[in-house]
C-alpha cells in the first residue's frame, strides 16, 4: 500500500470523518489496488455483536442479515476470527462447517473463501474484524498478507477514535465499576443468540461474601472485591464473555466448546479463580461465589435458559453454597419439596412438635441396653413424621440450626429425668451436621443447654459422619471434637464405611466409637468380603481402643455372626425401633432389672461398659 493512501486515511481520522466514511475509503482504495478481493470491515460492540461499517461490494441485504450477529465459533470466518482473536481463513466456504449456517446468504454471492483478521486495541481487546472475501476457493497471498497489516493498524486507529466518540452510548452497555458489559449488554446477548440445543449455556455467579465485607470493612473494601471479582472471572472465562448484572451478580456466557463440554469443570474453575487472592486484594476480602447454569435444550427460548439457570443459582444457594448446581427438569419440584419441608419443621417448632426419639444400643451379649441415638421426629396429630420427610430442610442452615437446638434442649430435659431416676444411660448419641460445626455455636450451646438442665455433659455423645469431618478439607471440625472429648464428651462416627471410608483417617479422627453401616451388616451372612471388612474393622479398632458399633441388626442369625466375630455393640429393629422417651424410659428400667437379677447387685447409676 503506498504512503499516500496511508496520510490520506489518517488525514481524515484527524479532521474528524466518521467511522464509515474512512473505512469506505480504505476498502474502496485497497479493491482498486487488488481487484480479486471484496473488502469488509465490521465493528465487534462490548456485547460481543457483530456490525458492518464498509463494504463497498457486498449487497446491502446481506449486510443487514449479518448484523447483530453475536461472535462465536461456527459464526462465518469474521465471527470465529473476533471470537478467537486469531486471524481465520476459511479456503472453501462452501464446505466450512463454520459457514454451514450461513451458505443460502453467502453461496448466491458467488462467494467461495474468506479469511477474517481481528482488529486489537492498545490493550489487545477484540474491536472489529477485517475480512477479504473470494470467488474462488483460496487463502491470502504473501502481498494480501502485508496489505491487511497495513489496513489492520488503520483500522485500529479510526475505530479508537470513533469509541471515543461514542463514548456515552459505550457506557450504556458498560459497568461503570468494573468495565465488563453490563445487565443491558447481557440482555442484548441473549436476545441474538440462536436457538440450537446445546449450541451454548448459561453459569450465573453471585458473591456470597459482599455483604459482610460492606459491613465489616465498609464499601471501598465491597467496590474492591467486586472489581476483583469482576477481573478474575474475566480472565478465567476467557475466551467467553462474563457479564455483571449488578450488586454481586455476574454472567458468564458459555460459547466455546471446550466450556459446554464440561459445564460443571468450567464451573468449579471459574469459581476456583474467583477465590484465589491477589496482591491488590487482601485476604480477608477474597470473593468467594455460588453458581447456577443451564444449557439450552430442544425448544428452549434464551429467556427460559436464564430462569432455568436463576433457578439452578438459587437451589445452590440454598442447598449447596460455595459451589456450582446445574438445571435439571425436576428442580422446581425439589425446591417446592424442600420449601415445604422448611414449612413442615417450622411450623413443628414453633408448635413444640419437634421431638427426640431414642434408638437403643444393646450388648449383643447380654442384652442390656447401655444406651441411645436421638433421631429427630415429629408429631402430627397421632402420626410420627420420620427424619427423612423433612430432611430437604435440614439444608437451610437457619433451620438446622434450630433443629440442633431444640434437639439438645429435649435430650438434656430426658436425661435430667433419667438421672433423677437412677437410670440415666452414659451413652445418648445426637447427630451434627458440618452447619453445627461451622457456625462456631457448638461450644458455647451444648454446655450452656446442659447445664440448665443440670445434667454432666459425659452423658451426650456426638456423632458425626466421614462426611462432616473431612468435607471441607479444614480442621475446624475436628478441633471442634477434640475440644469436647477435653470436656468428657465421647464422639462416635456414624456410618463409618460410606464416606472417604479410609481406615488412614482412623490415626488422627478424635473418636471413641465407630458405627458400622447397616450396608455391612446387611450383607454379613451372605458375604465373606463384607464379613473380612468388617472383622478388620474390628482389629483396627480395638488396637487403637475405639469401641465398634453394628447398625442396622435386623436378624438373630446377624446378631450372632457379629457375635462371633467379637463385635460387642449393636443396634437396629432385631432389638427395636426408635422409640419415644416413656418407652425409652421403660426399658432403661427394664434393663437396670435385669442386671439386678443377674448380679444380686444394684447397678451402677452410669453404665461404664462402654468405656
């Protein structure tokens, strides 16, 4: 290209021309100068969207066809070119799958190759998109090559100048904090997508922490996490777009295939990066996220992919916070189930219709009943409601809480009688859940609910899953356990066998008990592998004076193979089922009878042989 036609584009770029009178004149000088090419030049807007500028030679049907088209791949050669940031030669258009949408607009053209080179900022930010088109299938020559180079820099310069024109409308379309595009941008996104099942998908993200940040270290310290946010969502959902909605919600726009491969990885990375801190944000400030997605499916609209993945958001949110839910069909009905179980629980509390019933714990040897697990119920008329009809709303952590509460409060109200009567068993097993742990209420609840009642915290029992105490991968647990067992609390770990079921946890759990699932007990006649497991269990324990548990004894011929096998403790329907606190109480006097008659010696008040 000659230097003449350079200071003449530039000339105009400074006396103020608009954006399609300079990149008319540029695509009208370099089709004089090479007369097999048709030029184009196409603005990329913050949204992502596709639009003419000049092209002097293509028909205006056709440019009105393609404008507003959103960059993606498999979106013709200028579309793969902007979204990628990478030049791109399509050398037979008509047997391009990236064309294939696109042939009845470009074929009737006699068009029949393309190659797209991506027009950068300073800061290296997709602008626009400048294209030769041929009629006949071939890629660009070595002089084609030097004249886009040239073309490429012009073009920077006169779209630079044009944003800085536009820069009100710009900022329509712009977060003002953060400069990703904002909620109008989102909005304008979805309305040009297409329609294709699978083609893209949706992950909303909203900042669990920015409240408590505003709070705590007021709103420069929220502006910067969000602006930190902002960046690390960006960078991580490259080369999709991530949008803010406002406050602490973002978008991202799921286009590319290795992200719609594994929406759930592109997730978990997403929010991996949202966590890690910077030097520009203190630790104490780190963002850290719940995400909802969908995909779009056979029939679906861009506005139903957004409910379905605002509905996926929120069933993270309340079920599963910190990580990622994606959509599926029955959401709504599980979060109805759920919605309806908090209201079942709820309305028991404040009914005072929540209440503990006991599962005994039996010597398999001499039948005595040395004590229980307090299974949460409740009562509906004449009518016990099991744990597991309510179970969705032990996910809301306010309602847990409250359940834990009202629990330790009945138990400990139990065993102030029991004591009163001489009866008291020493082990009462309760279950926690991570919540219990986590919201750091645990040490000061159960000795203050105790002693209001009076009763020795040595009676209360925790028990606990693999689960709780390896889920988060942080010691707050088992401090938390070792803590208690300092008190003259005992811990048990409940259904040992179904979590991370390592026997190497066993070195550093702080527990007295191990409770073996009822799937071992269950299968203990039929199967040697489930006997071997189990007696193995049982020599691990006893080397390291951790007494063992069978759940779920159902038949004598398993009470006896347990037996046989010097398991000593066991529970499950072959003994009873959980029971209320009068019947509770009559077999705590049944067994005490019983010991009466067998050693002519009244027993001790707190059973010692579990210990």
């Amino acid at each position: 290209m000659d230097i003449s036609l350079q200071n003449d584009i530039l000339e105009l770029v400074a006396k103020g021309a608009d954006l399609t009178a300079v990149t008319d004149r540029l695509c009208r000088e370099v089709e004089i100068r090479i007369p097999d090419v048709i030029c184009s030049l196409m603005r990329v807007d913050v949204a992502g969207r596709l639009h003419p500028i000049a092209a002097p030679r293509l028909p205006e049907h056709y440019l009105q066809a393609i404008d507003g088209l959103m960059i993606g791949p498999k979106v013709g050669s200028c579309g793969t070119a902007a979204f990628q940031g990478e030049p791109f030669a399509s050398i037979d258009i008509e047997h391009d799958p990236n064309w294939a949408k696109y042939l009845d607009l470009v074929l009737p053209l006699g068009l029949r190759a393309c190659w797209s080179s991506p027009i950068k900022n300073g800061r290296g930010e997709v602008v626009g998109v400048f294209a030769f088109y041929y009629r006949t299938p071939r890629g660009p020559t070595p002089l084609e090559r030097r004249m886009v180079q040239v073309c490429l820099h012009l073009c920077a310069i006169a779209i630079e100048q044009d944003i800085w024109r536009a820069k009100q409308v710009r900022r329509a379309l712009q977060d003002g904090l953060t400069g990703l595009p904002n909620r109008s941008a989102f909005n304008a996104s979805l309305s040009d997508l297409d329609c294709d099942p699978g083609s893209w998908g949706l992950i909303l993200v909203d900042l669990d922490n920015l409240k408590i940040v505003n709070d705590t270290f007021g709103h420069v310290a929220g502006d910067a996490l969000i602006v930190h946010a902002a960046k690390s969502l960006a960078e991580a959902a490259a080369p999709d777009r991530a949008y803010r909605l406002g406050g602490d919600e973002f978008a991202v726009l799921l286009q590319s295939p290795a992200a719609l491969a594994d929406p759930a990885e592109t997730a978990r990375r997403l929010l991996g990066a949202l966590s890690r801190p910077t030097e520009e944000c203190e630790r104490n400030v780190v963002p850290r996220g719940t995400a909802g997605g969908a995909v779009i499916g056979e029939g679906e609209t861009p506005e139903q992919v957004r409910i379905n993945a605002d509905l996926a958001l929120y069933h993270a949110k309340e079920t599963a916070r910190g990580s990622f839910v994606r959509y599926w069909p029955g959401i709504a009905t599980r979060m109805a189930q759920r919605l309806e179980a908090i209201n079942l629980v709820e309305r028991a509390l404040a009914e005072d219709r929540l209440v503990p019933f006991y599962q005994p714990l039996f010597d398999l040897g001499t039948g005595d009943v040395l004590g229980f697990e307090a299974l949460c119920r409740i009562r509906d008329g004449d009518e016990i409601v099991p744990a597991a009809a309510f179970f969705e709303a032990t996910t809301d952590g306010k309602v847990a809480g409250a359940i834990t509460e009202r629990m330790l409060d009945r138990i400990a109200q139990d065993l102030r009688q029991w004591c009163d009567h001489g009866i008291a068993p020493l082990h009462v097993g309760m279950n926690f859940s991570s919540g219990d742990f986590h919201g750091g209420r645990l040490r000061e609840l159960i000795p203050a609910t105790f002693g209001h009642y009076g009763v020795p915290l040595r009676h209360l029992t925790l028990e606990i899953t693999e689960t709780v105490y390896l889920g988060r991968g942080d010691t707050v647990v088992a401090d938390c356990l070792r803590w208690f067992r300092a008190q003259g609390l005992a811990v048990a770990m409940d259904d040992f066998g179904t979590g991370y079921a390592s026997l190497t946890h066993l070195l550093t759990m702080p527990v007295d008990f191990l409770k073996i699932d009822k799937t071992f007990t269950d299968q203990l006649v039929q199967s040697s592998a489930s006997r071997a497991i189990v007696e193995g269990v049982l020599h691990i324990a006893n080397e390291l004076d951790i007494k063992v548990i069978a759940e779920g004894v159902e038949t004598e011929l398993q009470a006896e193979r347990l037996r046989s096998i010097g398991c000593a403790f066991g529970q499950g329907h072959l003994f009873s089922p959980a029971v209320n606190f009068d019947r509770a109480t009559k077999m705590l006097r049944h067994s005490h009878a019983l010991a009466v008659q067998r050693t002519g010696l009244m027993p001790a008040t707190e059973p010692q042989i579990l210990h």
